[in-house]
C-alpha cells in the first residue's frame, strides 16, 4: 500500500493526524522532521522537466525495499553522485562512475539500482527535448475520477495509469519501473493528489 513518499514510510490506515502548529497532515508527515518538510512543501506539487523527472525516477527505484526517509536524508549524496541527475551528463557516465558509485558510502549501494539509474539514463538521452516529461504526464489521469481519500486505507499502490506507463517505460527500455514505483512517482510528482481529503495540503498542489 503507498501511503506517502515511495512505497509508504510506516503503513498506516489512520487519518489526517493534526501536528504542532495544529494544521491536519498525512499520518506519515508527522512522524519525522524530514517527513513534515516534505509532505508540506515537495509532496504531491507538479514536477516538470525531464531532469527533475528522471531525478524522482531514480529516487523511488533506489527507495524500493527501503524507508523513503533514507532516500530523503541521502538525496543530497545522491545528487553529488549522480551529476545532479542530469540526463546528458548520467548518460556519459563510464564504468570507472560505476565503480565509484558502488563504493560510495552516501547513497545506496545497490548493483543492479545504480545499472538502472544509468541505463535508463541512456535510454532518456536518445529522446527528443521535453520528451519524458510528456510521456510521463500523459498518464495523469482525470482528478476527478477518484474522491479524495480520508485514510491512508483508501490510497492505492499501484492504478491503471502507472501500470501503463510502467508498461510503456519499460517497452522504452528503461528498468526498475514497476507498476508500484512507477505509482509513487506520480504521488510525488503531482500526477495525482493523494494527500487525505482532511490534510491541510490537499488541492495545494494543483497547477
């Protein structure tokens, strides 16, 4: 079940949950700093550009089977490590980068996640300017089609949607884009609204 940012931080079916300054959350949003900082001001906003795209990507694929709060307190490694996730520049990236990102302590060290981040990369380099963005965001389905949720219960892990365009990356060439992961970066990126109908965030994100 996605509750929040990744494959959810500690799955809950509560409610929005009120935090110090009395404003209602996300369950997960108040469970760490790091958390109420991103639900708050990251979470859910529209993200545009193939960069900042390909960048989410990464992240929820190198979350999977892990806290996405140890994704959060390791972006800023992460960016120094790969090139702040420029497509162009990733896609240059040698087997000598690869060795030095398996061997790097700040991100996580993950074989066949860094292959992915790398090939994927390459794939996302051939394509035209503004190419990703559009494929991606041409998944986003109807706000309208679904109410918005109460609990973290009535949030789904994966929809129709990013089964599709998980199928249609992966058709593409890229890896480590499953249905779940590929959900997730929709949630993150403002494809969908998944904040609960009583978070003070909810319809914050539109645009």
């Amino acid at each position: 079940m996605t509750t929040g940012p990744g494959a959810a931080p500690e799955p809950s079916a509560g409610a929005a949950v009120p935090g110090p300054d009395g404003r209602a959350r996300c369950p997960w949003g108040t469970t760490a700093e790091d958390y109420a900082a991103y639900h708050d001001t990251e979470w859910g906003r529209p993200v545009h550009g193939d960069d900042a795209l390909y960048e989410r990507l990464c992240l929820e694929g190198f979350q999977s089977g892990l806290s996405w709060l140890t994704i959060l307190r390791k972006r800023e490694a992460f960016r120094a490590a790969f090139a702040d996730f420029r497509i162009a520049a990733v896609a240059r990236f040698t087997e000598d980068d690869e060795r030095r990102l398996l061997a790097d302590s700040g991100i996580v060290r993950n074989r066949a996640k860094i292959g992915a981040a790398l090939g994927n990369a390459r794939v996302a380099a051939a394509w035209e300017p503004g190419e990703l963005d559009r494929l991606v965001w041409s998944y986003a389905p109807d706000p309208a089609a679904r109410p918005a949720p109460r609990t973290t219960a009535e949030v789904p892990g994966s929809t129709p949607e990013s089964a599709a365009l998980a199928k249609e990356l992966k058709r593409r060439g890229f890896r480590f884009v499953g249905p779940t992961t590929v959900y997730a970066l929709m949630q993150a990126c403002g494809l969908v609204d998944d904040h609960l109908a009583d978070c003070w965030c909810r319809g914050s994100a539109a645009g």
